[in-house]
C-alpha cells in the first residue's frame, strides 16, 4: 500500500551521506523514481573570486559541474534511475520551499545533519527553513 496519492516528493540534496539516505527513503515511500525531484541549491561564489573575474567559473559552469557529479553518483545507484535533478541558484530553504510549491508537492524529505548549539547558530540550518516555510509535510531526517 502506497500512502502518497502520486504527487511529487522533494529531496534536497548536498551530496552528503545523509542525503542519499533521505533519497532511498523517499523512493520507499513514493516507489516510482519519476515522482522524485532531487534539488540541489547552490549560491554564486563572491564577484571577486579569482574564477569569476577570469571568466573560468559562472553561473552555467557551476550547474554543470553540479549536473555532472549527481550524474556519476547516479551511475553507482541504479535503483535511483528515474529520479528527476534540478540545480538552483539562491538561498536554499527559500528555494527547496519555492520548488516544491510550485510543483505541486506532497512531502519534503530531506536530511538533517544534527547541528546545536553555537555551530548551529553560525551555519543555520536548512532543514529547519524547509519546515518554517513549506506548505506540505516535511520529514526530516536525521543520524
């Protein structure tokens, strides 16, 4: 028994352990690789990094290199064939929260890595944007 009504799930994705784990998760749970969108968020580096003032690194590459190192893991995890990869530029709860409503989404699985305390105050965390600013569930993840 399926409990989703075939809606799609988002999986934000940072290429950490953690985030392969929330993609085999919600495989279980939707069961058709093609209702999956793997969104990983990335931000433009500063103006003044060497490889944007050369030319050598912008918007395009970057996606690119994204695109291609998802690809290479996906060449390892053939259950995940199917799966639907999108790069964004931007700020990343805004942006995973953005996709999914204006794709329709029924669940948000997505990874935590378990930050407290100071270190969580001084990086953030993603996870709990997602949640703050979702219109459908969330489920998080965690070690």
């Amino acid at each position: 028994m399926n409990l989703l009504s075939g809606k799609p799930v988002i999986v934000p994705w940072d290429f950490s352990d953690m985030s392969q784990e929330a993609l085999s998760k919600a495989l279980g749970l939707a069961k058709d690789p093609d209702l999956i969108h793997v969104v990983h968020v990335t931000q433009l580096p500063p103006v003044m990094e060497p490889g944007v003032v050369w030319g050598s690194l912008d918007e395009g590459s970057i996606i690119k290199h994204c695109e291609d190192s998802f690809q290479t893991v996906l060449a390892s995890r053939t259950e995940w064939t199917g799966v639907h990869f999108k790069v964004l530029v931007g700020d990343p709860g805004l942006s995973i929260t953005d996709y999914a409503k204006d794709h329709g989404a029924e669940l948000i699985v997505i990874s935590s890595h378990g930050h407290t305390g100071l270190s969580r105050l001084l990086l953030g965390s993603v996870a709990e944007r997602v949640v703050r600013l979702a219109h459908c569930p969330v489920l998080v993840l965690r070690k």
